[in-house]
C-alpha cells in the first residue's frame, strides 16, 4: 500500500502530497480543476443552489490559503493566481519582484481604504479630543502613504 492509498486530512495535505512532490515545480501552472480534485472539492455540476455553490467555493479558497502557506513555508514554492486557469508555482528568480508587487499593491490598497474611513468622518459629532485624533491619524496616514511611494520609486532607480 502506497502513501497515495490514504486520504489525508485536512485535504489541503494531498494535493500537497500529489501535486508537489515533483509532478509540478517552478514555473508550472496548476490547473483549478486538478488542484479541487486533489482537495477533493470538485466543483459542482449540473443545477446548483447558490448557497451550496457558496460553501464550495468558500472551501476550496480556505484549502487552497492553507496549502498555498503550507507550500511557502515548508517547500519555499510561492504560488501565483492566474485567474480563469489556475496557479503558478513562482521562479525563486522572480519571487522577490512578485512579493513587492502584490504586496506593495495590497499595502496600497489597505491605505486607501483607511483614507476613506478617516476622511469621511461626521466631524460635527466629535468632540475636540476626538476631532485632534481624527487629525493625528490622518496625518499619520499621509506619512505612511508617502513612506509607500518612496519605495515604489526607489525600486526604479535601480
């Protein structure tokens, strides 16, 4: 009886058994479909409700962030969306320059949504305290947005 024979749990442990101990490596793509056949969350067919689509959907992505942690930590493989077809296994030689980019654009994001909230304050309804914290934290905000384009433009000077 081999390792394969046994179903491991949690499910995310076989794809990582079958898929990633040398039938993909660096740079392969992993397609959706053999990635749930490996979690064993194959995606429903035929006339689905929406809500048991849903709780597919919502375990395939809750297995797919523990492998794809499992992978980075354990096996120091990076994986990539690449929407409408599957994951890639990021190059080491390209990981770096991926990890800023999706990374800063995150960061980036998160800013701009922190803005929004600080900005659109009922001022009116705040004390002076509160007002002056308000203040703080949006001062604080710029600093951190202007840290943020400082390395986005110190990554082109190179």
């Amino acid at each position: 009886m081999s390792d394969s024979d046994f179903t491991l749990l949690p499910p995310w442990r076989n794809a990582a058994r079958d898929l990633f101990n040398g039938k993909y490596t660096y740079g392969d793509v992993v397609p959706h479909e053999e990635l749930q056949e490996a979690l064993g969350l194959p995606k429903p067919v035929g006339k689905v409700e929406v809500e048991e689509y849903e709780r597919w959907r919502l375990s395939v992505l809750s297995q797919m962030d523990a492998l794809s942690a499992f992978l980075l930590e354990e096996r120091s493989m990076c994986l990539r969306a690449v929407p409408g077809v599957g994951y890639q296994i990021v190059e080491p030689e390209n990981q770096t320059a991926y990890a800023m980019k999706d990374g800063m654009r995150r960061v980036r994001g998160e800013l701009r949504k922190m803005g929004r909230r600080l900005s659109h304050v009922n001022r009116s309804a705040l004390t002076a305290e509160q007002a002056r914290e308000n203040a703080d934290a949006m001062a604080r905000l710029a600093f951190l947005s202007q840290q943020t384009n400082k390395v986005r433009r110190l990554r082109f000077t190179d």
